[in-house]
C-alpha cells in the first residue's frame, strides 16, 4: 500500500528537497563529477553548477553550445555535449568559470546522449545517425571510428565494456558488440512496449526508461561476457588476469574503466579485485 501526499509517494523513504537552480531553458540531461553538476540546457548549451552546498547551489559558468544540448557526460576535465543538431561538442571544463571548446563532430544525425569511455566516445545520434564511435584521443580533432545503424532512432547509451546499449525509440533496446570499434555488430536486442529514451546497465540488468510503457528491466546476461573478470578468458580466474588487468591499469587503457565512470583510477582497481576475488560460477 502506497499513500500519495501532495506530489510525494509516502513509501519505504521520505526524499525531501535539498535546493534548486533554475537554469536559463530546459535542462536535458546532467552528469555530476565531484561538487560540479554538468546540464544539458536545450538552449542554452551546457551550463555549470557548483552543488557544494546542496542547498544553495551556485552557477560557475556556461558554454552556449551551437545545437540543442540534450545529453552530456563529462571525463576527468573535459565536457562531452550531445548537441542535437550540433553533433558532439567537446568543451575544456580545467576552469569551470570558463569553459572553452575544444574542437566537435557533426554526426549524420542528431546527436541525442553520449557515453566516453576511455579515449573513445559514443553517440546515440538519432534520426539517420545509430551509434557513432569516435576518437576522442585528441579531443580537438574526433574521428570517426565506426558507426552502426539502429532500427529506429537512438536516443540514450550506456557503455559497459566491450558492449554498447541502446535506448532506440520504436526500436526498443539494441545491444551492441563495440569490441571492435571499427565494425561494431548486433549482439541482440529487446523490443520494448512502449518507445525507449534511456538507458542505464547495471551488472547484467538493463534498466529501460520507456516514454508511456515507464520502466522496463531486462535481463542482459546473455550479452555480456560470461566472465568479465577473466580477462584471458581461459576459464579461470586467477593471478594472470590480475596481472593483465594491473597493466591495462597502469597504461590508462580504456578495457580498464571496470566501473565505466570515463575516468581510470583506483575506484576502478577495487572494483576490478571485487570481482576479481568473487571469481566465477
């Protein structure tokens, strides 16, 4: 039994309101990186809040982006903005007050979410446009790396692994093997009652936001590697896959964003030795 009080479902928890920015047009998308939230502002290009304080957060810049930005995700000190449109737009964030572009990609399509994941990012580029895999190694020059064309209109991603989902409209959810960036194949998909707009994987569940279907989840399990920590994959978890993962590590390769954050660092370790320890079936 659930009560309903004004506009807040009375449950298991009482979430209450910390505080609130107003940005200038419509915030589309976020992604939080430490005390700094990164919004997607439609409009008004990618906007900057300090949420130090959660109840008073404060603007520390913005950077009017040419398209419509829907969708962004941030790594280390760089802004990665889907921007319809204006394709991806990479802007420096080193000085939140003033953030600056570094250099873009018009997509075929229109650029509706972005997932980077080491030095490469992935754009969910709707209309003609599927997923694009791109270079970001120099993030003033992208380039493109493949690109694989969905049924319908790609809308959100989420990168996990070597295996890219895709929130695909009509086309419900695409999974995608992107092991090979340059000839990415369909791994399988799910066809979603309703129209698929985002997606979030956790382990081996997807999580499928749904426009009038709500939420769907989805068991993935079968589109994953068997073993994820079995990085030689010979059946057996043991110190020669800490090895290569501990090189991977070290070099800063994309294979070892084992918490696919965009950004390689000790989080990753201990999630990586967490599965690594568990071993498995």
């Amino acid at each position: 039994m659930v009560a309903v009080v004004g506009a807040t479902a009375m449950g298991q928890c009482d979430p209450t309101l910390l505080g609130s920015l107003d940005t200038p047009d419509r915030a589309r998308g976020i992604f939080v990186s430490g005390t700094r939230a990164f919004i997607a502002d439609y409009n008004s290009g990618l906007q900057i809040i300090d949420v130090t304080d959660p109840t008073q957060p404060a603007p520390l810049g913005s950077y009017d982006t040419p398209g419509r930005a829907r969708g962004v995700f941030v790594s280390s000190t760089t802004a990665f903005v889907a921007d319809y449109w204006g394709g991806l737009q990479i802007i420096d964030v080193t000085d939140p007050t003033q953030p600056a572009r570094l250099g873009s990609n018009n997509t075929p399509g229109f650029a509706h979410g972005v997932f980077v994941s080491g030095t490469t990012a992935f754009v969910a580029d709707g209309g003609r446009g599927g997923l694009q895999i791109l270079d970001v190694t120099d993030p003033t020059q992208p380039a493109l790396l493949g690109s694989y064309y969905t049924l319908d209109r790609a809308h959100g991603i989420f990168v996990s692994g070597t295996t890219a989902f895709i929130a695909d409209g009509v086309g419900g959810l695409q999974i995608i093997d992107v092991t090979d960036t340059t000839q990415p194949t369909l791994l399988g998909s799910y066809d979603t009652p309703g129209q698929a707009f985002g997606v979030f994987v956790s382990g081996t569940t997807a999580f499928v936001a749904d426009w009038d279907s709500g939420l769907q989840i989805i068991d993935v399990s079968g589109c994953l590697p068997s073993c994820p920590p079995d990085l030689n994959d010979d059946g057996v978890v043991n110190t020669q896959d800490f090895l290569i993962f501990l090189g991977l590590w070290s070099a800063g390769d994309p294979l070892a964003d084992w918490n696919v954050d965009g950004t390689i660092d000790t989080r990753d370790f201990i999630a990586y030795l967490a599965d690594w320890a568990a071993g498995c079936p």
